[in-house]
C-alpha cells in the first residue's frame, strides 16, 4: 500500500508558482488598504500528482488557487511573482499571455468548483450546461459532442439522461459528480478544484473522492484542491502544502506531514483531528486567526505558537528544505506529536 | 428522579403535492427517548440530509407541532404551551444554536444589541448595568468578554468567534437545555475542537444539558454521553456513544460510521483505492 502514497517518481514539473505575491489593494477615501492574501509562495506541482493546499478559513488559500488559476479580479492583483504551466513541453505564464490563457481554459486547464448547488443554472437543463462550458473548446459536430459528453457521463458513473433533467432533480452528490464531469470531460492536463466534498452528505464523500481519484488516474492530469479538511487531504493528496496567513508554512509527501509534521501548526491541525475509538480531551488552538491586513511581524503563528521565542516575533523563518519537504519555522521539528 | 425533557413516540408528518395528488411524507416517526434532570448529559441526534434529526429538534423547540404523541419539557406539555408568559417561560429553559453563524446574526446590527435583547425579555431586567453584568457573565462563560464584543458588527468576527458569541447568548437566561442543530458544520475544522471543547465544558461546569445534532460522527464520538441514530424518521439505534458508535449494529449506522475517513493517509487511502477497484 506504501508505494501509492510516494509522491509520483516522474519530476517534470507541470506548474510552477515562483515568489506570488497577490494583494488584495483597496483606495477608499484616499485611505489605501492592502490585504496580503498571497504573499510570496512558491511552489511546484508535477505531472500525474494531486496536490493538497490545506488550512483555516481567511488564510488566502483560495486567493492562492484562484490566481493560479488565473481568475482574478481587482480588488485582487498580482504584485509579484509568477504563474507558468508547461502543458506538454508548450509553456504558458498566466500573466504574461492573456490571449493563450483563454486558449488554454477548460481544454488544459479546468476547475471543479466549490458548491455544485449553485454551478448549475436552476432553469435550464443539465445539457446546456456542457454546451455553454465545453462545445467550443472541443471542436466537434453538435451529435459528435452530445456522443462524447454521454460516454465520459457513464465513465463517471451517470446515467446520460441526467443531461435531460434540471438540477433540482438530481441529489447533492449527482450534482457534484456533474460538476467534475463538466470539469473533466475535455480531458485537461490541469485541474484546480476548490473545497470539492466540503457541501457533500458525509455518505457520498467517499464516493466522490474515489471518483477524483480514479479519474485522475486515467487521465494523468494533475490536481491541485484546496479544503480545510485534513482527513480528505488524508484520503487523496499525494502532496500537502500547509497555508498560515497567506504564507505557505509547510510542505512535503502526505504521509510524512501527518507522521512526522515539522511546524506547530501542522503539528496542531493533525492532533486536533476527533477520531472514532478515541474521546480524550484535545486541545483546541488559542487565539484568532490574523488579520491580514495587519499581520502579526516576524513569524505570523507567533501570537498563537505554543514554541514561541523571541526570534519568531522579529523575524520571519524562510521556507527551508527539511527531510522530505520544506518548511517554514525557526523551531521546526522540536514539535511533539500526540 | 425527574425527567427534564420527554419525548414519547413522537411522530410528524408533511403532506406534500397539490390538491388531487398528494402524499404524506412521514419526517418523524415515532420517536421516544428522556433527558434526566439530575443527570446533565450531551445527547446527540446522528443521521444524513433528510433523516429528521432538524425536524426532531424543531418540535422539542416549540417551533412545529408533532402530528400524534407528546413533548414534556420539565413535567409540562411543550405543545399545550399557550400564553405569551408561558413561552416565555419555556423558551428561557430551552435555548437553540444554530447552524450558520454568519447567517443567525444580523449583519446590519451590532452584535451586542442581540444579547442585550435577550438578557431583557428572559431575565426581564432594565437597568443598563445589570444586562451588561448578564452578558458579561455569560460571554466569561464561553471565553470572551463585554468589552470585546461590544459595538462589533458580526462581519469583524471569525466564525469561530461568532458560534462562541451564539452560545454566550443561549446561555444569558440560564437556560437548561440547549438544542445545537449542526453547531460545527459551518466552522473550519481547526476551529471545530473549540466549540466542541466548549459543550463539553458547559455540560460539566454549568449543569447545562445539551442535544447536539450533526452528522460528523467523529466529534458525536468525542463529545457525546448517549447517541440516538437516526434514518428516514425513525431511531435505527440508540444507546450508549461510546458503545453505538465504536461497534455499530445497524446496517446504516454500520454504513454512516464507515463513512468516516479515518485522519490516517495509510488507512484512509486503502479505503478510497478499494471504492475504485
């Protein structure tokens, strides 16, 4: 079982992400704000590899995932850094070449998106949906189109006439598995999905997560998804990046980060975790998550570190190679683990 | 021995269709448990979307009416509650907490005003000093104090910060019971501990008891004094947390605990690769 959890052994690299930084830059009555949603991360996620970005709410690691995917819009801007795909040996940066971005959208690079209720329109039928997403990219006959859009359905597991039927028809999970079908039927090399399962009926989760799973096995593409549920980046995730205050804290193959979590973040976020068998009491973290417009200096977990010193509060740790991965923390690895 | 809350073969149903065609959805069927007085206990309420754990908790409120048995709330009928004292009464005693705390705060309104509104008509008090000391006390009672809160509109909060503040106010008229209907489902998993910590603490230190209803297995598991299972209406299986939920009997508590993906990647991954094969 141990080999499917090593991170995939070919190294060419499909996206590479190199000193982002995206604020989100407000003007309001001469009063100008900066919001540091995405400050300075770099990263790298290779062929055939699903890669999980975890951590708390208003931590930017939506921010981050929707300027890699190139999705934003003002008050949210890129200062800093760069965004470029290499899609079968033809490079792409998303911020210097709009006109082969839009080429590149949903036919190398898609996006399974948060909350499958609200993707599809209520009043028109499912089919339309394909139409409006993929009919263009694909450059086939309307019959050709319609052939392939109801055998990549059945290879997901849907009957063909749910393309017949409005949303409102279909369960929760059918709807999500619709979503990934819109997402995946072009066959990308790429797909960015945010928070896939977290509006999913606990009994249907699994399900979907095989799906991700399986599908992305057969088609090769690469995943990068972001949640704040640790146990699904558990299930699925070959790699984890941890994301505190927009800043990435920690990094490596999944099974390292839960066995041996080097930051008191990690470290926090895998005890705390409430299993079946177990009711001891566990701690919770102290304090609020910061403020991003006036993040905490030096190290932003300090104010809420249990291995504070004074280092941390003046003086912000790199992100440093560190056994399998990379991490940020002057204390890295002192942690205990429960 | 007295029971504080008694539920005997509870049932609800909804017609739904139109006038010539309609059907009657059973959401509630026959549902029987207590709650003991002297005994403050969580009692947890499990089941998916659609299973009647909300329903349940609606009618234990006063919210919606059963369609046959009876409600005791304390020795008195929760349904034969009539007048606007004896509401008041009732409502003081059971307090709700809901699921979304972005959403059970006006946003337009500071958040202060909602416990200030509450400490007046459950504790009938008007004197400015004594609803501040009110809510004070109760805002100590969750971590959090007056002077942190006041004046802050729910928008300048965390989630985390907001379902504490939710609490903080079901807890100003001192009530007995608290009805949580799926407290942590809307608030990120590093945050979820604290609030669950949190119930765990009132039961213990205030005597508060506490129907906790959530489809999360793991945090009923960590939580949880007894556990009733509930699907399509009816209690598949009830007893014990510790001994229904570590060996489960049904075929669909069996099916909602292995539902759980374990926070292990070995395990978890075993359970996914064997969906796809």
């Amino acid at each position: 079982m141990l080999d499917t959890l090593q991170a995939p052994t070919t190294t060419s690299s499909m996206l590479r992400v190199e000193g982002l930084k995206a604020y989100y830059q407000m003007n309001y009555f001469g009063v100008r704000r900066e919001v540091r949603a995405v400050d300075d991360v770099s990263l790298t996620i290779n062929r055939n590899e699903i890669y999980g970005i975890a951590g708390e709410s208003s931590s930017g690691k939506s921010s981050l995932i929707k300027t890699i995917a190139g999705a934003i819009t003002p008050p949210l801007r890129v200062v800093e850094g760069s965004v470029k795909f290499d899609f079968a040996g033809r490079e792409l940066d998303v911020y210097a070449d709009p006109q082969a971005m839009k080429a590149a959208r949903w036919q190398n690079l898609s996006y399974i998106m948060q909350g499958s209720m609200n993707v599809l329109n209520p009043v028109r039928r499912v089919k339309h949906a394909f139409h409006d997403f993929a009919f263009k990219h694909m450059g086939l006959s309307p019959s050709a189109f319609r052939a392939r859009v109801e055998k990549h359905l059945q290879r997901i597991g849907l009957d063909p006439h749910v393309l017949e039927s409005f949303p409102h028809q279909l369960s929760g999970g059918m709807r999500q598995r619709l979503t990934i079908a819109l997402a995946t039927v072009c066959e990308p090399d790429f797909i960015i999905a945010d928070e896939p399962t977290t509006a999913l009926d606990v009994l249907v989760q699994q399900d979907v997560l095989a799906l991700i799973k399986d599908i992305q096995q057969r088609m090769g593409a690469s995943i990068i998804f972001v949640t704040h549920d640790m146990t699904v980046h558990a299930a699925i995730a070959d790699r984890i990046g941890i994301v505190y205050a927009g800043r990435l804290v920690e990094e490596g193959p999944t099974l390292d980060v839960f066995r041996r979590p080097q930051h008191p973040y990690t470290a926090h976020l895998i005890s705390s975790l409430p299993r079946i068998g177990d009711n001891k009491k566990r701690s919770a973290l102290p304090g609020k998550p910061p403020n991003l417009a006036d993040p905490p200096s030096g190290c932003r977990f300090h104010p809420r570190c249990p291995l504070a010193v004074d280092k941390c509060t003046n003086e912000n740790p790199p992100l440093e190679a560190r056994l399998t991965g990379r991490v940020a923390c002057w204390r890295a690895g002192e942690v205990q683990t429960a | 021995m007295s029971a504080l809350l008694e539920l005997r073969n509870v049932n609800k149903d909804y017609r739904i269709g139109g006038f010539f065609d309609s059907s009657t959805l059973h959401a509630v069927k026959n549902v029987s448990f207590t709650l003991d007085d002297s005994k403050p206990e969580i009692f947890t309420i499990v089941g998916e979307s659609g299973s009647g754990k909300t329903t349940t908790a609606r009618m234990i409120l006063g919210n919606e009416t059963p369609t046959s048995g009876s409600l005791r709330f304390m020795g008195q009928s929760i349904t034969a509650i009539r007048s606007r004292a004896g509401k008041l009464k009732f409502m003081s005693k059971a307090q709700p907490i809901f699921q979304n705390p972005f959403e059970a705060f006006n946003p337009l309104s500071t958040i202060d005003y909602f416990l200030f509104s509450t400490a007046r008509r459950f504790l009938g008090l008007r004197d400015k000093a004594a609803i501040d000391a009110a809510t004070d006390k109760a805002l100590h009672h969750v971590g959090l104090s007056l002077a942190e809160v006041r004046g802050r509109y729910s928008h300048e909060l965390s989630g985390g910060q907001l379902q504490r503040i939710a609490v903080a106010r079901a807890l100003i008229p001192e009530p007995k019971l608290i009805v949580a209907d799926e407290p942590v489902s809307m608030v990120d998993a590093s945050l979820r501990m604290s609030i669950v910590n949190l119930f765990r603490d009132l039961r213990d230190r205030l005597g508060v008891s506490i129907i906790y209803i959530t489809h999360d297995l793991s945090t009923a598991y960590y939580i949880s004094d007894r556990v009733i299972i509930m699907y399509k209406g009816d209690v598949v299986e009830s007893g014990v947390a510790q001994e229904v939920l570590g060996n489960p009997q049904h075929a669909y508590s069996k099916a909602l605990s292995q539902a759980v993906l374990p926070p292990d990647p070995e395990a978890a991954r075993k359970i996914i690769m064997a969906k796809i094969a």
